[in-house]
C-alpha cells in the first residue's frame, strides 16, 4: 500500500435515523437486517486528523484527552486502522474532536468513524468516492455510513455478501424547519452496547421476526413524508418504528430495557402535549435519552416545556 501522510482535519456530522438499523444480517462486515433512514445534525459531529507516527502502537485522542490503548474505543479505532496498513507498517496519532455536547448523551461512534474513515482516504490518497467512503465507515460502526453525507440519508442494505452496495445514499429533499430537539435523561448509565444489544435481540426475541417487515413499511412512509412535506407522517412513523425496536429489545432474553424512569416520564409529556394540539414526536436509540422531532414554528412553546433542551436545525445555515 502507500505510504500514509499527515491529513487534514476532516468533519462528519453525528446522524439521528427515523427508521432505525438493528440486527445483522453480517457480524463482521456490519451488514443490517433492514435498510434505515437518518437525518444528519449539521455542524454537531466529529472532527478527526490523522499523523502518522513513530512509535510501536496508535496514540488516540479525544476532546483533548489521551485515551489507553486498552479502552475500548481506542482498541476500536486500531483495529479500523489496521484495514488499511500492512502489519506493523505505520502507527498513528488519531485526534478526535466532537462537537457533540457531552450534555447531549448522543451517541458519537457514527460521526467518528465517518470522520476516520474520511481521514483514512486522505492520509492513505485513496481517492474514494462518497459511495466507497461510507462503505468504509460502515465496517467501524454500522450507522457511520450514514454519517459520510448531510441531510436526509438512506442506508441500503444491499445484497452482496462483500457488503460494496450497502452504503448510505443521500435523499435530494431538505426540510428547512425540521428541528431535533435533544433531552438528556441520564448519560451516566452504562447500557449495552448495540453491538452486544443487537446481537442479543437477533438471538433471543422471537418478536424480532416481524421487524423487518415492520422496518420496510416505515422506510416507504418516512420516504413518502419526506417527499410530500408531511410532517405528522414523519413524526408518527418515526416515534412508531423507534418504540417498535424497543419492543423487540424489550423481548430479547435476558432483558434489554433502555429507558430510565424519567424516559417514560418524558413520553407520557409528549403524548399529553400532543393530545393537547402541540405537533411534537420523539425517537429514541440504545440508551435512555429522548430526541424530540418537531417544526420551527413550535420551538418557542416547547423551550418553556423543555428548558434544557439542546436545539438542532439539521437544515439550518448555522
Ligand atoms: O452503528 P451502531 O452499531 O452504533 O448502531 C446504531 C443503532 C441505533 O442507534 C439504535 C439505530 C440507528 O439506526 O442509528
């Protein structure tokens, strides 16, 4: 292979999907069961650089810290790394800067391999096109394929074993009042990680069998809405097909319960809201915090209900 050089800075926005990936079809190459849809954050993402280095073994750092080459991220990160050296050719210093407020409680291994795998094509001049580099991304973190684009992105599955058609492709529409309303819960809980979490809902939760199906129903509405602008469509089938993959979580042996008390406190004032006339819907991931979806001309009214929420505008020109 070539000889690495020093990157530049490369950014990759964190991604928040509408219609979630959860199981494998593929352990190793991380390939999904069923095709998903995200929304891109904006400026909230990863920057990452990549120097190549003279020491025995990869330097990683993250908002300023050194990790140990023993944590798991690190052990992550290298092993990324060593898909594209020659053993024991070259190690490197890894920076890693995530925009991301820690008080957010997002998840940041989507952006961050999207940035390292945009940082890899740069320091290895691989000369990747955007389809290539979200395959790559996808192989560090499944849902970091859809992190390689802005916007509206969908994930397709693909058919081959290779996993060379199972990128993200970026949607054409936009929705410049679409908001993203951010509500920590907890972010000191320790959960399972969608790793560990997916491989034991595929194994052990007979009501997985219906997800896929349930996936690609919501997948044509979220497609739909997003065409047609329809906004209570993108909500509904958004909230539906988040609570429907934790129900599956819910019936995988032993337990897989994500939410916190105050997750469930925080639905049931969503649901009351809604009842009383507000245009508000949340999703959720693989640990205990909210993510609110809603339009521009509701955030006045729901700042005063939710007055530490952290405000993204996905289609916004910040
Ligand atoms: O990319 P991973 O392995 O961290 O999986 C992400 C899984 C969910 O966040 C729960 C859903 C999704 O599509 O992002």
């Amino acid at each position: 292979g070539r000889v690495p050089v020093t990157s530049e800075e490369h950014f990759a926005p964190s991604n928040i999907a509408l219609c979630k990936y959860w199981g494998k079809r593929d352990t190793q190459l991380n390939l999904p069961v069923n095709a998903s849809l995200s929304v891109s954050l904006g400026y909230l993402g990863s920057h990452t650089r990549l120097v190549p280095i003279d020491y025995s073994a990869d330097e990683i750092w993250l908002n300023g810290d050194r990790l140990l080459p023993s944590a798991a991220f690190s052990q992550r990160i290298s092993a990324f790394l060593d898909l594209f050296r020659a053993p024991g050719q070259c190690h490197f210093r890894v920076t890693t800067r995530n925009s991301i407020p820690t008080a957010a409680g997002l998840a940041s291994s989507a952006s961050g391999f999207a940035a390292l795998a945009l940082a890899v094509n740069d320091s290895f001049q691989l000369g990747l096109n955007t389809e290539q580099l979200s395959v790559l991304a996808r192989l560090g973190s499944g849902s970091a394929c859809r992190s390689v684009f802005k916007g509206f992105v969908e994930w397709q599955m693909g058919q081959r074993e290779d996993g060379l058609d199972s990128h993200g492709v970026v949607l054409p529409e936009t929705w410049p009042g679409l908001c993203v309303g951010l509500i920590k819960v907890d972010a000191s809980v320790k959960s399972t990680d969608s790793r560990s979490g997916m491989k034991r809902t595929v194994e052990t939760a007979h009501l997985y069998q219906s997800w896929p199906l349930q996936a690609a129903a919501d997948l044509q509405q979220l497609r739909r809405a997003i065409t047609v602008g329809d906004f209570t469509l993108l909500g509904q089938t958004a909230e539906h097909n988040a609570l429907s993959m934790h129900a599956t979580m819910i019936a995988s042996w032993p337990p897989l319960v994500y939410w916190q008390p105050e997750s469930l406190a925080c639905m049931q004032k969503i649901w009351r809201l809604r009842q009383e006339g507000l245009p508000v819907y949340f999703t959720m991931d693989a640990g205990p915090n909210l993510k609110l979806l809603f339009e521009r001309d509701q955030l006045e009214e729901l700042m005063r209900h939710f007055p530490d929420m952290e405000v993204i505008q996905p289609f916004g020109d910040d």
